[in-house]
C-alpha cells in the first residue's frame, strides 16, 4: 500500500492581492487626521461605513480563494479518511473474531485445570481462591499448572497442621487462615512456638482471657500474651525460650 502523488503545484497562486493592499493603504492613510471631520458626524459616519464594508468584502474574497485553494486538500483528505475507515473496519471484525477464539481457548484451559483440582478431592477452599489468571497465558503449560496447583493444596494442608497446634484456638484460626490464605508470621517445629500476629486470630482467645477492649494492644502485647498462652500449654520446653518477647523485657505472668 503505497500513496502516490501524480500532479504537485505547492504554494502557487496568481491573484492581484498586493495591489488592492497597495490601494487599501492609500485609501486609509486619507483617515490619519480625523479632525477634518470634527462637525461632520454624518460624513464621519458614511466614510466608516464604506471602511467596513470594504473589510467584509474582502474578508469574503479572501475565504472564498481559501476554498478554491483548499478544496482539492479536502476532497484527499476525505478520500484518505474512507481509506482508514475501511482498514479499521476489518481491522475490527478480525478482533471480535480473534477474541472469542481466545475466550474460548481460556474456557476450556479453565475446564481442564478444573477438571484436574476435582481429581484432588480438595474441599477446604474453592477451586476460584486457588486460580491464577496467569495460568491462561499461553506459555503455561498444564503439567507446569498441574504442579504449581499440588504444591498450593500441599501448602495448605501442612498450614492447616500448623494452625491446628494452637490450644484452644486452632479453629478461629484455620477459618481466618482459609479466608486469607495469610498463614502470617508463624514458625513450627518440635520445640518451636506458633505466633499468628493479626490481631483478628487472636481476639477470641484475648476475649476469653478477660481482655475485651483491644485498644492500644500493641503488637508486642499479642505476642508476649500469645507466648504466655503456649508456654502454659506445654507448647514449649526449658531448652526454647519464647523469642517473642523483645530483650529487656519480663515475661508476662
């Protein structure tokens, strides 16, 4: 596609436009002294009159040698703007075309990935909480998806382990854990203490501990109490001091 020029005349026209500038500047320069019509209002009116239809008159020749000069640009540009509006036509229908194509690529890459969760008879959270839209771009493959999808299930249970440790409490926690998915900071072990920082999973045990009004509990304060709740449990041993507690401070009795 390539715009050919057949016939170019840039810039070229003939008019006798300096000498009506030439017979306009004479004409006006008969006004530089306006005290001759001092007393003569009516006269002063009339030669005003005669200015400024002379100024509209040309005004208008000046619009029309514009058109004539124009039109040709006009009628290309015109011409162009079909041009343009036929390619972005097809341009369009090739869009729809191409769309739906991948929507239904993506739906039925979402079926099999669907189709293979069910395999894992996996029902602690929804299959949508575990989907990842960059699973539909083209270069993730299923086998890639497929081991992506077990280390997530896999995640959870072991997660789920470790929440279900807390005394007492465990079952606020997972619920909030399998909301969010958020295990927060917690760390495991034989001798290890469990922290869930998020005062969310801590208020019902603050609750049932007598303490109701949360504010100004800091996040020390949920730790240091948490720590006391464990330790009181036997989750801890001598060997393990609870590392909760910041240096320089006494534990909480």
């Amino acid at each position: 596609l390539e715009l050919k020029i057949i016939e170019e005349q840039v810039g070229f026209i003939t008019t006798n436009a300096k000498d009506l500038l030439a017979m306009a500047k004479e004409k006006c320069a008969e006004y530089a002294d306006v005290s001759r019509f001092i007393g003569h209002e009516d006269y002063a009116k009339k030669e005003r009159a005669a200015l400024n239809n002379a100024e509209k008159k040309a005004a208008s020749m000046a619009s029309e040698v514009t058109k004539r000069w124009n039109a040709p640009l006009e009628e290309f540009a015109a011409t162009m703007k079909e041009v343009r509006t036929a390619f972005k036509g097809a341009s369009q229908a090739l869009d729809v075309g191409i769309k739906d194509a991948e929507k239904k690529e993506a739906d039925k890459k979402t079926a099999d990935i669907r189709a293979y969760f069910d395999t894992k008879k996996f029902d602690l959270v929804p299959f949508d909480q575990l989907f990842n839209d960059r699973w539909l771009l083209k270069g993730s493959k299923m086998k890639d998806i497929e081991k992506e999808l077990d280390e997530k299930i896999d995640k959870i249970y072991s997660e789920i382990q470790v929440l279900e440790r807390i005394p007492d409490h465990g079952t606020a926690a997972k619920a909030f854990y399998l909301e969010h998915l958020d295990i927060g900071t917690a760390s495991t072990g034989p001798d290890s203490v469990i922290v869930i920082f998020d005062l969310v999973i801590v208020f019902s045990s603050l609750y049932n501990h007598g303490i109701s009004d949360l504010t100004g509990v800091s996040r020390y304060h949920v730790k240091s109490f948490l720590c006391m709740v464990f330790e009181g449990n036997g989750q801890t041993n001598q060997r393990t001091p609870c590392k909760m507690i910041p240096q320089g401070h006494a534990r909480p009795r």
